[in-house]
C-alpha cells in the first residue's frame, strides 16, 4: 500500500484514458435517452452512434455500415459462429487454432456437444501456424474458420490476410479475433478480405462492456439475439449509447497514436524481457520472438510456480497475469502454452507483461528490481522440481 501501481497486465484489461471517459460523460450525464425513441432527445443520439460507428470503422479500413455493436468480444464471436451454421444449414464443420481465447474455444465445445465437428489447428513450439493444416482441414462441410490475429498470452501473431485468401478460395467463411491487435499492430479487413472480426472496447483503453463485430457488407448475417431491431436488425438490445461513444473515440486514440505507440511499447518490453532473461537464471521466453505484438512478454522461470511470483508481486504493487487459469482451487496449465508443447510444469511456472499506453521505463526498472529476489526466495523456500 502507499506505492504507485505498476500494471502489466494490459491483455487483461486497459485504463480508461481520460480523453475517452470525457467523451462519454456527457451521455450518462445529460444526454442518457434512448436512441430509438422518436422524440427529439433521444433520437438526435443517432447521429453520435453514427459518429462512433465510423471511428470504429476507419480503426479497421471498414465501412461504417460494416460495424455491429456488441456488449463485448465474447459476443461477438459466439455471433459468428452461430451465424456462419444457422446461414449455411448444409455446413456442420468449423476449424479454429488449439490456441484461441476461451471465448472461441468454449464456443466450439458448445458446439461440438452440438453434432459441429470442430478441428483445431496445432501450432509449433514457437507458437505459430503451418497454413497447410488448414489447407488440409478445409472442406464443402466447412462453414467458419476462425484464427485469431494476435494471441492473448504470448502475443504472437497469425498470417490472417494469408488464411482468408485461402478460405476465400474454397468459399469458405473467415473470422479473425482481433481483440489484442488495436493499439498495437495496424487493422485493415479490406486488404485482408475477412469476413468478420471481433474487438472488444476494454482492451484499447475503453470501458468494458461494449464490443464490435465487423461483418463485411454482402455477407450473410442473422442476429444472435432475439429482440428489438437494434444495429439495423443485426443486434437486438438498447444501446449502450455512451459505451458506443468512449469506444469510437478510443478506437479514434488507438489509430492516431498507432506509429508512436508501437515502438514505444516494443521498447520497454524488449527492455523488461532482456533484463529478465539476464538477471534471473533458468528464465525463457515462451513464442517465438517474431511476429509478434509489442507488448507481450511471456516467461517461464524453471523450478518456482507462477501463483508464488503473483503474490509476492501483488505485495509489491505490481500486476502481471500468469499463464495458467485458476479456477476454482484447481491450476490449469494455460491450454496455449501446452498445445505450443510445453510441459506442465514449464507452463505453471510462465508469466505474461502486457505493456499498455500508460506504462512508463519505472515499471520496468520496478519489475526489474524486484522480481529476481522473489524468484530467488521462492527457489529456496518451495523448489519445484
Ligand atoms: N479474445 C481475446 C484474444 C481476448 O484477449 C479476450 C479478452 O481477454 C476476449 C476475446 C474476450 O473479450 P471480452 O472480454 O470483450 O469478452
């Protein structure tokens, strides 16, 4: 307590930036009406929807009418998949990566429960994926395939425009999850040729709880949600008119500061993994080096548990994420680090540091100072084999 925060963990979730909660404001403050109303105060609120909607759109090279607002990226994706079996009946196949967010791979279990046959992609020790496998895994039963754009937990990036244009070629649907991607790597689904992509607001420095869908114009789309008419039909639900707002001005901030941030996240990762890597033996990066977004790091430190370096750096004021999913009582290895072929323990034993706008060189220099004595104490006082 009393010591500044020192947050990692910008994958997670990001702060809201000052530019973008004054933005909104005014729409929990004043102007708090109803889109749909047809009387004056709330109807005049389409107009800030269509400004929002076409600050969203030019963050992805999309065209305004291509934007579907939606209460978060886990939405978003369960829309695709949905959509991509309920408007080809005859297609009861999807393919998606061994190593996708929760979001997709709880999806696609639902799904399988379902009778859908779902492939998943392997990927190398490095992370990354041989497009062959698709190639191989691609059929007339396929109806979806969805491969994120930047993982999550060790930020390593998909050749996206390469697997569309081969589904393109099968005429099979593309979505892409791009959840990590804005802010860090630039975003255009023209050149790329995907069908859908999914954002979620609170990972660009906007609050939580909104979330978009870009569904190309042309393509076959039914709501997920059965409801008001909301979104041109295309997501039922009252507006959430001031999330709209903070995240078509947030998405306006990621395009902007794009050349500047890049190279300035990149360089303090870069800064915290070699200092990691040099001051604290029996440490490795987990993903390959290249491509991959620039503010990720993922670590393992052999013979400590991750959940012990947590701790003693929650002490410390310093939040990063560890590469396994607590749930209840029982620790899951991170299902990514494990299909990149990395034991069990190796995976316990991994952190990720996601840098983010407000990071400063102190929040390295922080971690850099304390975290070698921790791993050092945790050695001496639990080894792990
Ligand atoms: N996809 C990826 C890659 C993510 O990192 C996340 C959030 O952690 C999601 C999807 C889900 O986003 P949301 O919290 O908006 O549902």
């Amino acid at each position: 307590m009393g010591q500044p925060l020192c947050y990692l963990d910008n994958n997670a979730t990001t702060q809201v930036a000052p530019e973008v909660l004054e933005a909104m404001l005014p729409f929990l403050r004043e102007r708090w009406g109803n889109p749909s109303s047809a009387y004056l105060f709330g109807h005049q609120l389409m107009a800030d929807l269509d400004r929002a909607r076409g600050q969203v759109a030019a963050l992805l090279n999309a065209d305004a009418s291509e934007i579907i607002f939606t209460s978060c990226a886990t939405e978003s994706i369960n829309t695709v998949f949905h959509n991509a079996l309920l408007t080809q009946p005859g297609r009861r196949h999807v393919i998606t990566t061994a190593v996708e967010h929760s979001a997709t791979m709880k999806c696609c279990a639902q799904l399988e429960q379902r009778g859908v046959r779902v492939t998943y992609l392997p990927v190398d020790s490095g992370g990354a994926l041989d497009l062959a496998r698709l190639d191989e895994a691609l059929t007339d039963e396929t109806a979806l395939a969805s491969i994120m754009l930047a993982n999550n937990e060790t930020g390593v990036m998909f050749p996206v425009a390469e697997a569309a244009r081969r589904c393109r070629e099968r005429q099979v649907l593309f979505h892409t999850d791009a959840v990590q991607a804005p802010g860090k790597a630039p975003l255009d689904v023209r050149s790329w040729g995907v069908d859908f992509l999914s954002l979620s607001a609170h990972k660009l420095h906007a609050p939580k709880g909104i979330g978009a869908l870009f569904a190309r114009r042309g393509v076959k789309f039914q709501p997920y949600l059965a409801g008001g008419g909301q979104e041109r039909g295309r997501r039922a639900g009252t507006e959430n008119v001031a999330g709209m707002v903070a995240f078509g001005r947030a998405a306006e901030l990621a395009r902007e500061e794009l050349a500047r941030d890049i190279p300035r996240l990149r360089a303090l990762r870069d800064r915290l993994e070699a200092g990691i890597l040099e001051r604290i033996p029996g440490t490795v990066r987990n993903g390959a080096l290249e491509p991959r977004l620039p503010n990720t790091a993922n670590l393992a430190f052999s013979g400590v548990e991750a959940e012990g370096m947590l701790l003693l750096l929650d002490q410390a004021g310093i939040c990063v994420s560890s590469g396994s999913a607590c749930t209840t009582g029982s620790l899951d290895p991170s299902h990514v680090l494990i299909a990149m072929g990395c034991a069990a323990a190796r995976a316990r034993g991994s952190l990720r540091f996601s840098f983010g706008r407000y990071n400063r060189e102190a929040d390295v220099d922080r971690v850099l100072e304390k975290l070698p004595g921790m791993v050092e104490r945790l050695r001496e006082l639990a080894p792990v084999d």
